[in-house]
C-alpha cells in the first residue's frame, strides 16, 4: 500500500460520517505524487555514461597534455642513439687575406679538416635504452591520468545521479507530507488534533526544504565537476542521468589483487624506472672507457704537393675518483631507491584496492538490506501506525516520525547504491579493466 493511498485512507477517516456536516477545505484534495512532480517528457535527453567517458577522453586537456609529453620522449629515443654531430673545419696560414696563401712559403697554406666522435661501443646503445624506458615510464604516467580522469568521470556522475534520485524522492515526499501536515491542521481545526501536531509538521517540511537546499548545492557541484573533467563550461547545462543502476562486481579480492599486480600503472612505472636505472649502472660503469675521435685534415700548400691528414684522439678518465667513480655510485642509488619504490607501490596498492573492495562490499550490503528489509518494513510500520492512528491508537507524532524515517531510508538506499558504484569505479584504475558489468 503506497503512501498516497494511506493519506488518502487517512483523510477518508477524518470526513467519515461521524464529522458529517463538516465540509472539508478546498486545499485538502489529495493529488498523488505523480500528479504533484511534473512528469518528464517522454523525448527529453538524457547523459549517458558511456559517452561522457569517451568525450572526457577526447577533450580532457590533461589528458592530452600527458599524451603529447609521451610523444614527445618518444621522439627523444633516436636522438639518444645517434652518433654526435661531426665537426668540420676551415682554415689558411699565411696572408691575412682569407684562404690566401704565401709563395714560396712551404709552411704556407689553406685546408680542411673533418672529425667525428665514436662513443665506446656500447654507450649509444644504452642511452637509447634509458630514453626509451623514460618514455615507457611516461606513457604509464599517461595512462594513470587516463584511468583517473574517467575513475573521477564515473564517481561524479553516480554522485550526480544520486543528488538526483534523491530530489526527486524528497520532492515526492514533500508533497505528502504537506498533505500530513494539511490533515493535522484540519484535525485541529475540527477538534481532532493538537496544536503541537500542526507544528512538528510544519518543522519537518522546513527540514525537508532544508535538505532540499543542500542537495541541489550538491548536484551543482556534481555537475560542475562533469562539465569540468568534459572541458566544458562549469555551468553548461547537463541533461539528467540515464539512472541509477547496481553494477555487477565479479571478481574476488584475490583475482583483483592478481590483475592490480599485472595492470596496475604505478607498478609498471615503476618497473620501467628500475630498468632505466640499471642501463643507467652499466651506462656509468662504460664511462670510464675512453671515447674516440677520428679527424682527417687536407691542406693545400703552394710549391709543393698537398698534404693529407689523419688523427685519432681519445679521452683519457684520470679524474675518475671524482667524477666516473661518483656517476656509478650515483646511479647505483638511484637503481635501489626506485627497487624500493616499486616494493612500496605493491604495499600500498594492495591497500587501496581492499579498501575499495571492501567499501564496495559494505555498500552492497547495505543498499540490498535497505532495498530487501529496512525500507519495505519500515513502510509497513508507517502502513502501520497509519491505521492505528484511523482508530486512535497512536498519536500523529508517531505517523509523522515513521514517515520521515521511510524517506531516510529510502534517501539512505540511493546513496549507498551510488557509494557502491563508484567505490567499484575507484577499483578500476589499479586492475586496469571495466569491472562494471
């Protein structure tokens, strides 16, 4: 029995024919709820999940700002496995005019001279490597944002379809408790009712109006926060959710722990940092082998026949002790430290995603107790005092205070089932798929 029929019951029982000759107020019609709430348009839009995700990732600029800074490392790899550029240079001994040489003057001439450095075999090799794992590092950096951006896309819009099952219920329920409230005041009007009964009404419909207020600062904020992460103006208008529907969680704890392990961005950032650093090692241990330069010079002297030119230089590390021999240490640190980094993302990850889960579970719990057993009994207790109250049994205060908390427990309800939902959707990030089914 819905709560329109039993105020219907209930104004039935006050004008019954033992107050015969008392004509009822004008304003104590009862409408129903549906009659009360505008009914939306059949053909009116409504935002669909699925494509917000696949406009934020179009539009997101943050998203594009880590996609553009993979690219661009990426682009640093070749340039990281290049032989410098070689040097050459042009020149005359002589005359002060340039490229004029003195006759007769053996010493006297105009040349060119071409080199080129060559890294120890090797190092090239793995600068290349370094800048390729810096980018692989990056990408996963991207694709962190990428998974947060819709993560923070699905938690906004279950809040913001939460704000607005909860309006509406309350809304609903406004306009039934102002009918309680009519009814009181026509009892009292009568001699039925107290005037303590009219009051706590009118209190409670202040309350709601109250709690009216605060949910639509919040479904503002909610949509802002779309609009935001979409890269539209915060107050774009927004049409309303497509609804508010429990997803399907069907993994256990372990497999999330299995695939958070295998997909988790975090962690192969930090498997892409420990192999960078380890290149970086033997990259510093190569350093203290000596580089090669190769230089062919030509020069033209009068009198005499040309003379051709070739040298080989090399680097000698004498300052080893200070300079190769701190690099190596240097770079052996940074090795451990991002060991340890990586054995600190597994502790923590495996943190966050049993707290997930386990709020996940909990709000499950809780939205199926209040679907299956709290609401549907606390509506048979207002159903309840409703008829005691036909008879005089229990006062209006009792009626009044069942039907408030039915409208709690049914506000209650939404929010846990959007708690659920975007707990689920927090998980999503570590384990690297759409666990929503």
């Amino acid at each position: 029995m819905t709560r329109e029929i039993l105020i219907l019951i209930l104004v039935t029982s006050l004008y019954s024919p033992s107050s015969k000759g008392q004509q009822a107020p004008a304003t104590m019609t009862v409408v129903s709820s549906s009659s009360q709430t505008p009914a939306q348009p059949a053909d009116e839009p409504s935002v669909n999940l699925t494509s917000l995700v696949s406009e934020a990732l179009q539009r997101n600029p943050a998203v594009q700002s880590a996609f553009r800074q993979v690219q661009a490392l990426r682009h640093r790899i070749p340039q990281a496995k290049t032989l410098p550029d070689p040097t050459v240079s042009v020149g005359w001994a002589g005359n002060i005019t340039p490229f004029s040489v003195q006759t007769g003057d053996p010493s006297s001439y105009r040349g060119v001279t071409a080199s080129q450095t060559l890294p120890y075999p090797g190092k090239l090799t793995l600068q290349g490597k370094i800048a390729d794992r810096e980018a692989e590092a990056a990408y996963w950096d991207y694709e962190n944002l990428r998974r947060q951006v819709v993560a923070d896309l699905k938690t906004a819009y279950y809040d913001y379809a939460f704000y607005t099952k909860a309006m509406e219920t309350i809304r609903r329920d406004k306009d039934l408790l102002e009918k309680l409230s009519q009814i009181s005041e026509a009892r009292y009007r009568v001699g039925k009712g107290v005037q303590q009964d009219v009051l706590k009404s009118q209190v409670e419909i202040s309350v709601v109006e109250q709690r009216l207020t605060i949910l639509e600062q919040q479904l503002k904020t909610s949509q802002a926060r779309i609009n935001t992460l979409l890269f539209r103006d915060p107050e774009a208008p927004l049409p309303p959710p497509t609804g508010l529907e429990p997803v399907k969680l069907e993994y256990s704890l372990d497999q999330l722990y299995q695939m958070a392990l295998a997909q988790d961005t975090g962690i192969q950032r930090e498997q892409r940092m420990v192999e960078r650093s380890q290149y970086a090692v033997n990259l510093a241990k190569k350093s203290y082998l000596p580089d090669f330069t190769v230089a062919y010079a030509y020069q033209q002297r009068p009198t005499i026949p040309d003379m051709h030119g070739f040298t080989v230089t090399a680097n000698i590390p004498i300052f080893y002790r200070t300079k190769q021999r701190e690099a190596l240490r240097e770079s052996t640190e940074q090795l451990t430290s991002a060991e340890l980094s990586k054995d600190n993302r597994k502790t923590e990850l495996f943190f966050a995603v049993k707290e997930q889960y386990l709020m996940a579970k909990s709000s499950e719990r809780l939205f199926q107790l209040y679907s299956q057993g709290v609401v549907p009994q606390s509506s048979l207790a207002l159903e309840s005092s409703m008829s005691a109250y036909q008879v005089g049994n229990v006062d209006f205060l009792t009626v009044l205070s069942n039907f408030t908390t039915v409208l709690d427990y049914e506000v209650s309800y939404y929010r846990e089932l959007a708690n659920y939902n975007m707990a689920v959707a927090r998980l999503e990030p570590f384990v690297g798929v759409e666990l929503a089914k």
